[in-house]
C-alpha cells in the first residue's frame, strides 16, 4: 500500500507518492497531475480497463464531489450566517447611533412631512438616486429610524440637497442602486469609449439573496419583484428594537430599499449638547 496525499493548487489536484523514492519506476508513474492531457496520456498507455487506469477515475471521482460537497457546506452556512445579520447602515450613517447621525446630518437643515418626523432628503453625486432619512422626533434629529434610498429620473424634479462627492448610497454589504463601474472593467470601457454596463455592475434580487439570504416574504408581479426581512429584536445601542428591510426591484435591477427600525420603546432624549 502506498501513503498518498492530495494537494490543491486552484482546479489542478495533484497525487503525490511520498512513500518510494521518486526515480523508482512505479513512482514515475504515480506521480502525475489529474489534468485531462495527463489522464489521456495515462489511457493511452494503460489502457482504459487497467486496473489503475479505475483506481485513477475512482479517485477523481471521490476528490471532486468531495471537494463539491465541502464548498456547498460552507457556502450554505455562510449564507445562513449572513441572513442573520441585518444591515444598518447606508453611505457610513448607521440606524440609531446618534454620533454617525450627528456627523452625516448636522449641519443639514430637517423638513416635517405630515407625519411631524424631522426627514432629510439628499441627490447622489449623478442626481439618479436619492436619499430619504426620517428621524425619531424633532427633540431627537439625529436619532435615524428609517434610511430610504430610491431611483429617480428627470421627471423628478424636487428640491434635495447635493451630495457631489458621493456616488452611490451604498449599505454595509454593498448594495446600491444604478450603474456602479468596477476597477477591474475600466480598461475596455475607457479604449472603446462605451460604459461597461453589464450585470455584474448592477443590483439584481440573487445579488441581495448572496448577501442576506433568503427572504422572509417575495412576491413576483410582472417585471417587479420585492424582497421583504425582518428581525424581531435586535440591538441598537442600549435598547431592543424591530427591524425590517424592503428591496424592490424592476426588470431585475434594484431600484428602491427602506432600512428601518423601530423602537420597543421610545428612544431616550440625548442629553448631550445637540
């Protein structure tokens, strides 16, 4: 019997003999790499019937599922782990933290819609996506209960503030809604003068389920779909709170997401200076 072990080097899985010295005949012929040039070779001279020949497709065999069995295992619990974790954040303003709040909206100026919350309404640096951030009260402006970010076109033509600088909306697990050119397919785009828009660029709903899992609700209506999460009770600074997430998409491209959550009890009034 031989002491065999299996190295992996990215798809090429290569069968060592590490009991015999290597000029020994039958180590030249059990030292090889499972590639499809090496295993024709190996038939040709063998024989497809030879009994090495089977223990060489047997070995593939068991390496390949093995290796298929393991990566579907830690991608499933992966994902399981991912959907546990709700997201809270979006463009580094995160849902119930007063500081980030604080640093993101403080020297913007809150409007009152017809439900008396303070909200915030902000234009991406391309004005194709906005915005819309409700606080918890007027006593408590930065105290950030719901992040809304949306698609827009130019029929939409409301008032915002400007954001330049900033791109896209993009969320701790790096959603975000448009066109989002990659580093790494900049090359052609900027040779040919066409912008690379392609699949990869774009949110679409197995994009969202890879980061989140599996949602709690979806419904399908034509070319809309929408995903809906929610978590009973999780912990926002010192208190519990329910968090839900919408994600809408249209003809499989992402166009609007409302992370929110909602206090079991109402947020105490930081008595810091505002």
């Amino acid at each position: 019997m031989f002491s065999e072990s299996y190295e992996l080097f990215g798809p090429i899985l290569q069968k060592v003999n590490r009991s015999r010295p290597v000029g020994s005949a039958t180590a030249s012929v059990l030292n090889f790499v499972y590639n499809t040039d090496t295993a024709i070779g190996i038939e040709a001279t063998l024989g497809k019937g030879d009994p090495i020949m089977r223990d060489i497709s047997f070995r593939k065999a068991f390496a390949a599922a093995f290796l298929l069995f393991t990566w579907s295992f830690s991608s499933g619990f992966a994902q399981e782990i991912i959907s546990k974790v709700p997201e809270l954040s979006v463009a580094g303003l995160k849902l119930g933290d007063r500081v980030s709040g604080k640093a993101f909206l403080g020297i913007y100026q809150a409007r009152t819609d017809e439900d008396d919350l303070p909200k915030y309404y902000f234009y991406n640096g391309q004005g194709t996506t906005v915005m819309k951030i409700t606080a918890a009260s007027v006593e408590d402006p930065y105290f950030v209960t719901e992040i809304e970010v949306f698609k827009v076109g130019d029929w939409y033509q409301k008032r915002h503030f400007f954001l330049k600088d900033l791109g896209h909306f993009v969320t701790e697990s790096g959603i975000f809604i448009g066109f989002r050119q990659k580093a790494g397919n900049l090359a052609l785009p900027l040779i040919v003068g066409v912008p690379n828009v392609g699949r990869s660029n774009i949110i679409g709903p197995n994009d969202v389920i890879r980061r989140k899992g599996e949602p709690d609700n979806r419904a399908v209506k034509d070319n809309e779909e929408a995903f809906d999460y929610s978590v009973n009770s999780v912990t926002v600074g010192e208190a519990q709170h329910r968090y839900t997430a919408h994600y809408r998409f249209y003809k499989r491209e992402l166009t609007r997401f409302i992370l929110k959550i909602e206090p079991q009890a109402k947020p105490e009034i930081a008595k810091t200076k505002q």
